[in-house]
C-alpha cells in the first residue's frame, strides 16, 4: 500500500524499473491522487542514465585469440566422381549379395520342411549314396520311430543290406553264426528287438531288395486301423429298434419338411413367390 | 569456455565493459587497463567460466579492479565535464548527470552503472557485486537520491 510515507521508495523502485505492473498501477493512480508529488517522479525518472554509445574500446585485436584454423582437404573433381562411383558399385554387389542370400536362405527354407525327417538308422554307415524316399508305404508309414528303441533294431537293420550286398552279406553270416552262438535266452531277446514295432524305416531301394524275405514275416503286415463308423443320434438312444425305426421316419419327414421349406425361401423373388402344389404352380405376388 | 566463445565475448562485451570502466575510474587509460586485465582473467579461467555467464563474470572483475584503482588512489580526480546550464532550451541532461555521477562514492557509481547502462536487477547486481540484495537496493536507492537533489540544485541555481 502506497503511502506517503513509503512513496519514495516506489518513485526509486520505478526508475530502477523492479516495480511489478500491479505495483506500477498503484503509484499510478496514487500519483492522480496527489498530484503535487508528479514532479518528485519526474526527477526520479531523470535520474536514470543511459550508455554512451560513442565510447568503444579500439583495441579489441589485442584481446582477440588465435582460433585453430581448420584444415580443408579438396580433392580434384575426378577423384570425387571416382569416389562416389566407387561406393555406388560398392553399395550395388553389396546389395545383389544380399537379395542373392536371402533367396537361397528362403530355398533352403523351403526344402526343409517340405521334407519329411527320416532319422538314419545307427549302422548305415554304407548307404550313405543311395536315394533318399520322400514317402513310405503306407503299411510302414504308419510305424512310428521311437528314439529311444534304436538301439536295438540295430541287429535288424543290417539284415535287409545283406540280400542286396554280397561282401556285407558274408559278415552278416558272420555275424548270424555269432548269434546262433549266443545263449537262448540272448537269442530271445534278440528275437524280441527284430518286432516291427521297434523298426527305423528302411529305404526304398531296402525295401525293394528286401521284400522276399520281408514277406515271409507276417508281423511286417499293418493293417491300417479301420474308420470309425458314424452312429446317429437316434442309433444311441437306449431304446427299442422298433421305437428307434419310428423315430428315423419322423426324423426323415421333418427334414424333409424343413427342405421344402427353404426350397420355398429361395424361389421368393422380389414381391412374389411361385411354388407348386400337386402339379398346379401357385404364384403370389405381394 | 572455446577460443571462437571467448573471441565473441570480446566482440561484444568488449564496448560496454570499456563505458563502464570509464564511468567507475573517470580515466579512459585507466578503463583501458581495467578492460584488458578483465578480459585476461576470463581468458585464464577459460575453462571454469560458462558462455553464458561470461558476461557477468567481466563485469565482476572489472568492478572489482575499478574499486581497487579508486582504493589506491587517495584522492579521485574525476574527469567531469563542464559546468553547463540545465534549461528546457538546451536539455544537455547527461552532461549533467554526468557531474551528478562524479558526486558519487565509487560503489554507489558502480551499482547505478550496473542497474542502468546493463539493466542488471537488483539480485544480480548482487552476485557481480558480492552485496546483499537489500544492500544493493538501500545503496542503490541513496545514489538515486542523490542524483535528483543534484538535479534539484540545478534547477535552482537556474
């Protein structure tokens, strides 16, 4: 609050110029008030000095530094177009490089699983040349692998390789003398491991060599589990055949009943309907 | 603080720290000296004083070297101008103001210097100054006084 024994104060604080604007105003409308004090004010304003812009100082390179002057390599105008052509051919093959092993990635890709996975058996260390199937028979298609179980179709494996490889197939006698050696009762386990369902899948070209000997074994023959017949809902109910037979009519003549029905749905054309009754066409337009 | 910052503080505080010098020790030799021994400071310092305190950090040096010239000397000669006459018809103000300036103690000089030649307020005439806020304003507010009976007196005599 502005006062008259304060109003010096603000006068001072006005030519400093802190005075905020709320408290510029107030001095203001004090100053219309008493109006003997403007000429206070107006000395105080005079008060305020301002630079003297013809003084300067001359000697300011004195006080100036030396910067560190950049160095600016130019080339020759050929050696920047050789330049730019350089990281143009670079950022070209660069690319072709690229895109070409990106499609390859995406063959490879392809191919892999596309490809069934056929594991190799433990001892075929000799057909590694020999084709590859893509598909089994169906009859041993449907055995599935058992990882674990390798081991021992291992004596089996080697039994188709002997019918098609004469020098394998001495060793294989070799080998069969030495299990015909063996105990009975290793022979039956031996016996054991050889069931199919511990088998890896044979190659084809195995398995076309060793078909003969393959057929005399009637436990190699899968029968493929048969389709589950559909039974109707009628067919589960826990009720006489003869209430199930009445039942299968109602259930045909409502079907039949709701055919005809959307049979007439869809001969609804625009605002009419032609349906037939007894060989006599009936149209109704609405 | 670069060499290319310090080099554009020169360029331009270089005026305006010369004006206040001038005023503070009334001697252009001696603002010379104030000038270059400031800016030689900021130079050294380089590498502790921000760009954008630069500015304020020169005039604290130069108020500081212009307080110890006038403490050296016993007595001040300020070079004031002429007695002129203050009427309506030749409004000559500022040479006026300029003798009512040299009426002046060498602080209260500095702080008017400061308050009106940079626009300084009055806390951060405080810092350059190492003064309280109250005592830049009670000092300040003492010199205004003065400056207006000194102006009052010429109006009198006219």
């Amino acid at each position: 609050m502005i006062s008259w024994e304060n109003y010096e104060e603000y006068m001072m604080m006005h030519a400093d110029g802190e005075l905020k604007p709320a408290e510029a105003q107030e001095l203001m409308a004090f100053l219309d008030a008493n109006p003997t004090l403007k000429s206070e004010m107006a000395l105080y304003d005079l008060t305020r000095l301002t630079p003297d812009e013809s003084l300067t100082y001359h000697d300011k390179n004195s006080l100036l530094k030396p910067e560190p002057v950049k160095r600016v390599i130019s080339f020759p105008k050929w050696r920047k177009y050789a330049i730019a052509a350089g990281i143009a051919l670079l950022v070209f093959v660069s690319l072709f490089k690229y895109i070409d092993t990106n499609k390859n990635n995406a063959r490879i890709a392809k191919t892999d699983t596309t490809k069934p996975i056929i594991p190799e058996p433990a001892n075929n260390t000799s057909n590694k040349n020999e084709p590859q199937p893509q598909q089994e028979p169906k009859s041993i298609a449907a055995t599935t692998v058992q990882p674990a179980k390798v081991t021992h179709a291992t004596h089996h494996d080697i039994h188709p390789q002997i019918t098609h490889n004469k020098q394998l197939a001495n060793t294989k006698q070799n080998d069969n003398a030495l299990v015909n050696n063996i105990t009975p009762a290793a022979k039956a386990t031996t016996e054991i491991s050889s069931l199919p369902i511990t088998t890896t899948k044979p190659l084809p070209s195995e398995i076309a060599m060793a078909s003969p000997p393959m057929a005399t074994i009637p436990a190699y023959e899968i029968t493929p589990p048969a389709k589950p017949t559909k039974r109707s809902l009628i067919d589960r109910l826990p009720i006489d055949e003869a209430n199930k037979r009445q039942l299968k009519t109602i259930a045909h003549i409502t079907s039949g009943a709701s055919r005809s029905v959307s049979k007439v749905k869809e001969e609804i054309d625009g605002n009419a309907i032609t349906f037939n009754i007894k060989n006599n066409n009936i149209h109704i337009s609405f | 603080m670069e060499v290319n910052e310090y080099n554009a503080c020169v360029r331009e505080w270089a005026d305006a720290l010369f004006r206040f010098a001038c005023k503070c020790t009334g001697q252009a030799s001696d603002a010379h000296d104030v000038v270059q021994n400031s800016f030689e400071v900021l130079w050294q310092k380089r590498k502790e004083v921000e760009t954008g305190k630069a500015k304020a950090y020169l005039f604290q040096v130069a108020y500081r070297k212009s307080i110890d010239h006038y403490r050296k000397k016993v007595k001040i000669t300020f070079a004031a101008p002429p007695e002129e006459t203050y009427t309506p018809a030749n409004p000559d103000l500022k040479k006026i103001l300029d003798r009512a300036l040299a009426q002046l103690d060498d602080q209260a000089r500095a702080l008017v210097l400061l308050k009106d030649y940079e626009g300084y307020r009055y806390e951060e005439i405080a810092q350059i100054t190492d003064l309280t806020e109250t005592q830049v304003k009670v000092y300040l507010h003492r010199a205004r006084k003065i400056l207006k009976e000194y102006l009052v007196s010429v109006e009198n005599i006219i």
